[in-house]
C-alpha cells in the first residue's frame, strides 16, 4: 500500500493474491502453517482463523482476488469462504480444479 502510495496509483490499483496454501497446510492437523518456513511455527491457524484471516486482510485492502486460499481438498473452508465473503473478493480455486481434470 506503502508503494501504491508513493509511486501516486493508490486507488487505481487492485490487489490479488496466489496463496498456494497447499504448499503450507498440514492434512493431518487439517491447520494452516503460515510461519512454517520461519521455523517458528508460531502463526499455525485453523481453517476458521484462516478464514478470518482473509477477511479481515479483504476488509483493509483492496483485495479483488485470491487464489488457492485453501488446501486442493479443503472442500469445506472454500464453501465457507465463498458464503462469507464470495460476494466481495473472486476466490479462484486453481489448484481445486486445474490440477485434476476428474474435478472438472
């Protein structure tokens, strides 16, 4: 925002994020490891905490995009996800779709 700012295109700008949460989600837990690479394991969230997490960075930002903000299998937090806030932010589901054309 900081950058968007300064270089004078705030507000002409949108935001979209690639998650990739599939490279950070622990299947066994069914938990998010967002400081997994710091080896901290000190932001571990639940899939309702991820969730939030998302809202709130949505409510703050202009965020029009996020892609794979969920693990591939996570059917249920993707559901969750678009019934809360489907109709604010595109929720692009890459890996949950492209990555097995059975799904398709």
């Amino acid at each position: 925002m900081e950058a968007l700012h300064n270089s004078g295109h705030e507000g002409k700008v949108d935001i979209g994020l690639d998650v990739a949460a599939s490279e950070f989600f622990d299947a066994k837990n069914k938990t998010y490891n967002f400081s997994q690479k710091t080896g901290k394991n000190d932001r571990i969230l639940s899939q309702d905490e991820t969730i939030a997490l998302y809202k709130n960075l949505c409510d703050n930002y202009p965020l029009v995009s996020i892609e794979d903000p969920f693990d591939q299998d996570d059917f249920e937090a993707y559901i969750k996800m678009t019934a809360l806030m489907g109709d604010k932010v595109q929720i692009v589901g890459d890996d949950l779709l492209v990555t097995n054309p059975k799904r398709v």
